[in-house]
C-alpha cells in the first residue's frame, strides 16, 4: 500500500474529539487518560530445534534448521538491544514476558532489560503447551519459568503470559496459589478487568493480536508502514472513546520481529505520534494492575 493513500488517523481524530477536548474526563485514577501497555516479549533462545520461521517448513527429519536459528538469534544479538535503546530515549517503560529457558541462555540481556527500569514478567519456561498439562506437572512449569527469572534478573514475576495465550483450566488457580497479580490471556476488552480466582481478585491487563507483530507482520505480511497505521487507527479510536470510558491501548513487539531497524523506526513514530495527545502515558503492566486492584471502580467479571 503506497503511504499517499493511507488515511491520516491524525486528522480522523480531530474530527472525532476536537468538539469535545474541553470534556475530556480522565476515568484512570491516576489522572491519566488513555494508558498505553507495551510488551517486549524475550521468547529467542528458548525455541525448540526447529521451531517455525520465515523460511519452508520442509526439513527432513534429523537434521537442523541452521538459518532458521539464526533468524532467532537476532531477537537477542539485535532486537532487544535495539528496543531497550528505544525505550530509553523517550523515558518508556514496559512489560519484557520471559521465557525461562531464553533467559538461562542470555543472562546478561535479562538482567539489563530489569536494570534499565522493565519488568520482568513470566511467559513459560519453554515453548511447551501447558493447556494440556496435569495440575501438578503446571504447576512445576510455571514454577520452573518463574525462578529462572527470579534467579537471574532477581525481579519476581507477577504477570503472566502463557504460550499463545493457551491457558488452561487450571492455570489461573495456579498463578494465584503462586502469588501472581495478573494475567494477560485475554482478548475480551480494552480496559483492565478483575475476576475472581480461589475467592480473591485477580487482575486481567487484556492483551491484543490487532496490534501485534508476530501476528500482523509475520502472520499476515504487514509492511512496517502498514504496521505504523494499524497502531495510529487503534489508538485515535481509544483516544475518542476514552472521554467517556477508561481505555487502554496494548501493543506487542517480539524480539526477532519488532527489534528490526524498520519496526523499531514505526514504533518511534508512533510513541512521538500518541504523545502529541493530552494525558498518554505508557505504563508497564505490573503498574496498571497494581492500579487496577485499588480503584474501586474497575470493571469486575
């Protein structure tokens, strides 16, 4: 798609709320008016042999995909790095889901992306399914993850990404006993929500598969132009709506997708594009949960 035609969300959103900028009434306790939550997901170098890449799935069997390794490597080598940068220079702070056995392997990277102000968040120990699992056998996975993190960034998880979002019956039990404050294996709103878990709240932070790269960009072959729109459309429309309601705007970046040079320059845009905006704030997810669990007029299902 030629960037001439792509529409100016800048514009759409003058047309929807110049009228009622004036009216403009923050529904966050803080004050804020549309919170932004980015994940920057640490998933290179926990994949099994041969996980799925760019290139044909037409290995034989008993052999490695070596170039397919390396595109993951780059998520480590490049991608982080250049996203930590990032973040940086326009003082953003987000949630880093870990998977366990990536981190194991990249020491160094895990502890920089806690110490230059990130959480540390728990996506698994590996790229295993835990939908299918035992309670017990969950239970250890999760476990196993959680203090691999814990041993090498010293930060404790407590958010939780489960592999594709595929939780399972059990899990949000689970992640109570263990002392989580929230999960993010939802796609059900746009706004932070409590649900009841062993008798006591627990908070979701909704996740997204509209503004997400491994889903757009590899999955349907978006340009990073394209990308940069999609992220500019969502957010004029929370914008509009969040004079009414409270809204939150989630974002995913992978570190072998959203850490190339591209998708890192349509990310800058688009932080310089929100921020042009009255009361937007990036905040990492542990924060808006921790917000979520004291406003006593958050949405309870």
């Amino acid at each position: 798609m030629a960037a001439a035609a792509l529409i100016n969300p800048l514009n759409m959103l003058t047309a929807q709320s110049t009228s009622s900028q004036s009216l403009l009434a923050t529904h966050w306790a803080d004050g804020s008016q549309l919170v932004i939550s980015i994940s920057m997901q640490f998933e290179a170098g926990g994949q099994p042999d041969n996980a799925e890449s760019p290139f044909p799935q037409n290995m034989q069997q008993g052999y490695k995909d070596l170039p397919a390794a390396t595109w993951y490597q780059y998520g480590y080598k490049e991608g982080i790095p250049r996203m930590l940068d990032l973040w940086d220079q326009h003082n953003i702070k987000v949630t880093s889901h870990m998977v366990g056995a990536a981190v194991l392997k990249n020491t160094a990277l895990a502890k920089e992306i806690v110490q230059r102000g990130h959480e540390a968040a728990a996506h698994g120990m590996n790229w295993q399914s835990q939908y299918n699992l035992s309670y017990a056998e969950e239970k250890k996975f999760i476990q196993d993850g959680v203090e691999a993190v814990k041993k090498v960034t010293g930060q404790t998880p407590v958010g939780y990404n489960a592999n594709w979002l595929r939780r399972g019956e059990n899990t949000l039990k689970i992640l109570q006993e263990l002392g989580f404050l929230y999960h993010i294996d939802d796609l059900s709103r746009d706004e932070p929500f409590i649900t009841t878990v062993n008798s006591q709240p627990f908070v979701v932070v909704p996740y997204t598969l509209r503004c997400n790269d491994i889903v757009l960009i590899e999955g349907k072959h978006f340009s990073a132009d394209q990308f940069l729109q999609q992220l500019k459309l969502e957010f004029t429309q929370l914008y509009a709506e969040s004079a009414r309601k409270r809204r939150m705007m989630s974002v995913s970046f992978h570190d072998r997708i959203g850490g190339t040079p591209q998708m890192v320059q349509a990310a800058r845009e688009f932080i310089e594009f929100a921020r042009k905006q009255k009361g937007v704030v990036f905040k990492r997810k542990d924060e808006i949960a921790a917000m979520a669990l004291a406003d006593k007029t958050i949405l309870v299902d």
